[in-house]
C-alpha cells in the first residue's frame, strides 16, 4: 500500500503554486541560498542522514525510525521538518510514543489514522521546503493537513533553536519544544470518553471508510484480466459529511452541539420508536438504527460562514436548514424554518448556550448536558401532502358490461387565480384537484399515500378541501354543495380504522362554499414509520369515499365531487386555527407549551408567531 504522504501528494493536495512560501517547487536550491539572510548553508545527505546524525535529535530519530518513517526523509521526496531537541523532547515520551504506535498496529488501526503519525510526526513535517526569513509570516500546510503559522524564529509560537538547515530533499529546523497538536471537530469526537456513543455512530464503518482510488493508483501487469496495482491509493470518506458538514475539513469553521453519553442514551431510548418500520421492510433493523440516530445528529452542526457573530444573537442556521425562502416553501409546503434556531446563545434553552465548550483547530465542539435541539424544529414536521402524481395510490374500480374495470372517478387539477379576492391565498398553493365522479350509481373512492410518518408520536391529521367557488366564481347552486364522505386509515401489519368525526359520526361533511380544514384525527400515532420507504405496499395509506345516497343526490342535499387542496399531518398541538390576526393574539402564544404556526383565515399562512415564541422561549 502506498504510504500516506504519496497519497496526499497525488491528489493535489497541495501544489506547487498555492502559495508565496511553496516557491520551492520550481526555485533551484541556489536560488534558496542566496536569498537567505541568516541561513546555515547547503549541506550534503538527507534530511534522514543529519537527524540520525545529530544526537540532540536522537529522540525524534527514534520515532521516526519505529514509525518507518526514515525511507520517506531519505528519499527524493522533498520535506521541511520541525524536529525538537532531546532537551524538550525526552526518551521517556519518545517511547511512549513508539509504544502507542506498535499497540495501534497489533489493533489494526490503518496507517493514516495512527495518531503517532498523524498527530506528532507528520504534524512536525510539511510537504516541500520552507525557508524563513526576517519578514516571513506564513500560514502552511502540515503533512497532517494542519495549518501552522510560520514566522521568522517560530512556527505556532515554538521558538526555533537553528533554521534554514538546507540538504539534499528539504530544511530542517530544530525547535525548543513540540508543535502542539490541536484536534478538529471529528478527531475531537473520537478521543473525548464523554462523547462515546456519538463517536460510535460517526465512526462506524457503516459510514466511515476507504475508498480505493484507481485513478490515482499506479498499475502494474495485468493478471487474470485484472490489473495488479503497485502503488494503490485510498481515501478516507464518511458519509454522513454529506449530512453534517466535513467536520474534518482544516480550511472550514463549525460549531457543533454533541450530546453527551448520558444524553445520547436518553434520547435513543426516545427517538428508537419514533423509526418502527413495518416488517418487510429492506433492511429495517438498519433502518431504525441510523434514522434514529440521524434525527438527533442531524441540525447540530453550524457552519460560521451562515453564522458570524452578529447573526447569532438572533438566530443560528445549521447545514440541514434551507436557507433560500422560496426554496423553503417549495420543500415544506410552507415557510418552515426547520433546523434554523432562534436566540441560540440565550440561557437556559438556546441551542447554542452550552457552558462546556472545547476549542478545536476548525471551530467549537459544544458539550451538550443537556438537549436544548427540539424535535419540533428538527425531523417531527409537518408533512404536507399534494393529492397528485404517486401520492395518490389507487381509485375505485368497477366492472363495465364487458367486464373490463373502468375507474369511478376522474380528477383534474383546478386553479385559484388572482382575481378571485374571496379565496386567492387562502388555498394552499393557489390549486386543489377535484375528483368527479364518472358513474352516477357508484360512490366513488380515492386512496392516498401518507409518506414518510414516523411512529409512535401525536400528529394531528387535517383534510383541506376547497369549495367549488374558488376555482369558479360562477359555481352554480349544484356545483356549490357540500361533500359527504367517510375516511380510513391503513396501517401495514394492522389494517384499516375507520376515522370518525369529533362528534362521533362516521361521515365528514365538507364545508359549502368554504376552505375546510377537517380534523380527520386528533394527537394519532402510528403504529409503523415510513420514513424513507420506498416500496408502495407498505405505506400508510388514507381512503376517501364518498357516501352520499341517490336520494341525497337527487334532492341536491350532498354530492359525490371531492375538492382535496391537500392532506396535512401536523406535530400535535402546532396547529391553531384563527379567522383573524389580532395583536394581541400572539401574546398568549408563549403559553401554548409547543410552537405553533397561524394559518388565517382558513389558509393563509404567517409565520412571524411561530417564531416570536422561539425568540421568546
């Protein structure tokens, strides 16, 4: 396998023109000479050679000889290395040291994530040669991918003792002390006894791997039909970066909430039933594995350029926040800010208001005690359901006289337009589909797909229909009456319930010539989640069918035409109904006990409640 440096160096990691102090990958070392003010000259042999060489460097030696670490300084391969003297870097820690390293190897930690290596020798050698002079003040790149000033007589506030050690493939230094080594985000994870069961998660090898890189590699013959790589080269990948940012990423600045092992534990044992997948499903242990540890991960990490000091004191975007408006309403249905934190630096509740905080080389890591995220504002949303395209799961069928199965109902998609001043903005979307019926003797049926419903937690289960009025201002007296329909809920391994009215009838009767919000269910809990379940046969579904008589019909009491704007399951309790917008109406707001969003009147939508009583909390 190719060793660590190799692999950085062939994927670019670093280049000879990123920057004023990399001049050496083109300068000859004459021209380094001469335009050293104070260097010591060129000297014969390796930067290996003069280490083995020096005894006040026979510490350091050691570890780079245990390490096997001596054949890249000895080669042609060109470093600048930062070597401390016996005098600040004693036999004692170079043993320990070489002890660390030979235990890492019998665990079969992989080379590049030897923490001997990578914290202490490659964070005491850069890629290239860097030379000082009086005016340097340099930031460069360590083998490590750790960033380090380098001045005129230190590098990271380490005094050197000599400099400008010019050999055959690099510069070596000698410093009065170790460079000290400060740990990113992600590293910071794996090393804290308290953060164990984060750590567990993000580093699983579910997530957390190699990958081999062909197009990187160098190849040899070909044997069987198989190339055969001499050097190969892989890359370290997680991806739940994707999720959570790259938390390894040196050149980028984050803060992190990571909830203790006390709090991990207590939140799995509360978010575990919210993912109980229905039997059959793929993979379902998996499944309720990670999206249970997803919703506690997922919207704890900040990146500073979306969050400067300023924007804090009023609000904190984490990476999984939309941050485009429009974008916002078009994911959600409606504005939602989720995974977007107001007053996150106020005490006690803020997200960001946590007292152990760790300093790391790419921001902050916040201890968290205590859970201030609240489930409300992260994955326990509002799901807004269309009833179009594969949302909807089937109709009603019946036989013809040729026995062929016809449906019993057509639908079609209507508009609100702006002209129409009695119910533009007060439709979701402005559009709603009307389901007609096309046999007169048969009540017809729809069933609806609800995707993505988590179990075991309270969603209140709205019906919005439109009246016929608002896509037609001249509805007729016919077209303008009510709908009268049943509804039922499957559930995969439970089967159907049917759904009744808060006043115990079976049949919900649809508002005339009015925006409707029925409350099909209230504070109900599903017994199986289908989060992220993609196979149709296990989706909880709801089935709309009307019940409207002949007589009904003929007498024009109800009709069989259903006018669905759109299914809404609702967070218990968020949801509250008003025909205005008072001032007053948002005092009482803080009283509520859980955030709510204003719909007015009948479907028009605000949020500035909604959040008001997060600043307030």
């Amino acid at each position: 396998m190719i060793t660590y440096i190799k692999q950085i160096f062939r994927a670019g990691l670093l280049c000879c023109g990123f920057a004023a102090a990399l001049t050496a990958c083109t300068d000859t070392w004459d021209d380094h000479y001469n335009s050293l003010g104070d260097s010591s000259g060129m000297h014969d042999g390796t930067l290996w050679q003069a280490i083995k060489s020096d005894p006040n460097l026979s510490n350091f030696a050691s570890v780079v000889e245990a390490c096997d670490y001596a054949k890249e300084l000895n080669g042609s391969q060109v470093f600048t290395v930062f070597a401390p003297t016996n005098d600040h870097f004693s036999q004692a820690e170079a043993q320990a040291l070489i002890a660390d390293y030979k235990q890492q190897e019998k665990d079969l930690v992989v080379r590049e994530d030897n923490t001997v290596i990578k914290e202490f020798l490659q964070n005491h050698i850069a890629l290239y040669n860097f030379s000082v002079s009086s005016e340097t003040n340099d930031s460069i790149v360590l083998m490590n991918g750790k960033y380090a000033i380098l001045k005129s007589n230190d590098i990271d506030g380490v005094r050197m003792l000599s400099k400008n050690q010019l050999y055959n493939n690099g510069v070596l230094y000698k410093l009065e002390n170790q460079v000290g080594y400060l740990s990113n985000v992600f590293e910071y994870i794996r090393k804290d006894p308290e953060l164990d069961s984060l750590r567990n998660f993000l580093y699983s090898s579910r997530f957390y791997y190699r990958d081999f890189e062909p197009s990187l590699s160098v190849p040899g013959s070909i044997i069987n039909g198989k190339t055969h790589y001499l050097d190969s080269v892989f890359t370290q990948r997680n991806e739940l970066f994707n999720i959570l940012g790259r938390l390894s990423t040196e050149d980028s600045t984050y803060m992190m909430v990571a909830p203790t092992n006390a709090v991990w534990k207590q939140l799995i044992e509360e978010y575990e039933p919210y993912f109980n997948y229905p039997e059959g499903t793929t993979d379902r242990d998996s499944m309720v594995y990670t999206n249970s540890r997803l919703a506690i991960v997922r919207g704890t990490t900040f990146s500073r350029t979306f969050n400067p000091d300023k924007s804090l004191q009023d609000s904190a975007m984490s990476v999984n926040s939309i941050k485009n408006y429009t974008t916002r309403k078009s994911a959600y249905g409606a504005p939602f800010q989720y995974y977007q934190y107001y007053k996150p630096l106020q005490q006690p509740y803020g997200v960001l208001a946590q007292e152990d905080i760790v300093t790391c080389s790419n921001g902050e890591l916040h201890k968290a005690h205590q859970w201030n995220i609240d489930k409300l504002m992260g994955f326990h949303q509002y799901i807004y359901i269309e009833p179009v395209g594969n949302n909807i799961k089937e109709v009603k069928k019946v036989a013809d006289s040729r026995g062929d199965s016809i449906n019993t109902v057509t639908n079609n998609v209507r508009f609100v337009t702006s002209d129409n001043k009695r119910y533009y903005d007060k439709v979701w979307n402005n559009n709603f589909v009307e389901f007609a019926p096309t046999i007169t003797t048969v009540n017809p049926s729809v069933t609806f797909n609800l995707r993505d419903v988590l179990s075991n937690i309270g969603y209140d289960i709205y019906l919005v229909t439109s009246p016929a009025l608002a896509n037609d201002s001249n509805a007729t007296d016919e077209q303008r009456v009510p709908a009268k329909f049943r509804c039922s809920l499957y559930q995969p391994g439970k089967g159907s319930e049917q759904l009744k009215t808060v006043d115990g009838s079976a049949d919900f009767i649809t508002s005339a010539d009015d925006v409707d919000y029925l409350l099909l269910a209230e504070d109900y809990k599903f017994d199986v989640c289908t989060y992220g379940v993609i196979d149709d046969n296990l989706q909880v579904t709801l089935t709309l069918e009307t019940r409207v008589t002949s007589a009904e019909l003929r007498r024009n009491a109800y009709t069989r035409t259903m006018r669905i704007d759109c299914i809404l399951l609702v967070p218990h309790g968020t949801l509250q109904l008003v025909d205005a917008l008072p001032q007053e109406s948002i005092i009482p707001m803080a009283a509520w006990g859980t955030p709510g969003l204003l719909m007015y009147p009948h479907g028009k939508y605000s949020d500035r409640p909604y959040l008001w009583w997060y600043m307030q909390r």
